[in-house]
C-alpha cells in the first residue's frame, strides 16, 4: 500500500470489507402464461474498504470508496408447478479508465415461490466475482475476489 515498507518477518494482515445493494429494471420482450424473459439494468451502489495491519507500532487509515455501477444483464422464468418457478439472472459490467481494468460478472439459478402477483421468496444459487488489474504507478496490482453460496432473498415487482 502506498510507500509503506516492511522488515523481513514482519506479520502484514491485509482486509477487504465490500457491501453492495441495487435496484433492478427488467423489461420483459418474451412474456408466457408460464415463462419470461428479461433484459435488466441494475444500479449497484457498492462500497469498499480495504486496509494493511502490520506490526503494532503501525497504524494505517483504511481506504474508502463508494461506486454506483451499472450493471446489463438478463433473467428468465419458468414456471414449474402453481406457485412454483425456476429463476435465472445474468449481470455484468466492464470498463476500462485509464490505466486500470475492471470486469464484475454475477449470476445466480433458483426457485422462487410467487406468494403473491408481485411478491416472491426466493432460494437460490449465487456466484459473484470482481476482477481489477491496475498498472498505475501508484497503485499497481490486481484483485480477484470471489463468492459463491446459498441466497434467501425477496422479490417484489410492479
């Protein structure tokens, strides 16, 4: 991080503290009595933090940045039985400023149970990975950050 130098054995503990939260705006060219299919454009507000600890005498200020990032994708339905559907969504956003290059791909496969017209309860299977590759003088590197797992969320549509 920056111009900070270490000694050979030192313990250097580095954190990463990402929250995101978006809102979606699908417009469906392929609606069925039991199948849709979406093209989306999501507003993801991201914000990170990201911080270097290394011996006790050190002590370092985290740095912070909140990002909106616009996220294409699509997503699709079926229905499999009444209440029942399988759900798919793809998003993605890349870009390149600078000397810095970024690429976020996320999806995710489920079931969700429509409760009602416009509210559902969805499980679902989630994969997100963000890749930036920097070849700034000042902050040259690159992130790899994955995660997969399990999802309980909620849907709501007008």
């Amino acid at each position: 991080f920056d111009k900070d130098t270490y000694k050979a054995g030192d313990t250097i503990t580095s954190t990463v503290d990402m929250n995101m939260a978006g809102l979606t705006y699908g417009y469906r060219f392929l609606k069925g009595r039991w199948y849709d299919l979406a093209a989306t454009l999501r507003v993801q507000v991201g914000s990170f933090s990201t911080n270097v600890q290394g011996p006790s005498n050190f002590n370092r200020q985290p740095d912070n940045i909140v990002l909106p990032l616009p996220m294409l994708g699509g997503e699709g339905r079926v229905q499999i039985y009444k209440k029942l559907n399988f759900t798919a969504r793809y998003q993605w956003l890349g870009a390149t400023v600078v000397d810095t290059k970024g690429v976020i791909r996320e999806w995710q496969a489920g079931l969700m149970y429509q409760h009602r017209q416009n509210f559902g309860v969805e499980l679902a299977y989630r994969a997100y990975s963000l890749h930036v590759d920097s070849a700034s003088t000042d902050h040259p590197g690159q992130l790899d950050m994955k995660y997969s797992g399990l999802q309980l969320g909620f849907r709501a549509s007008l």
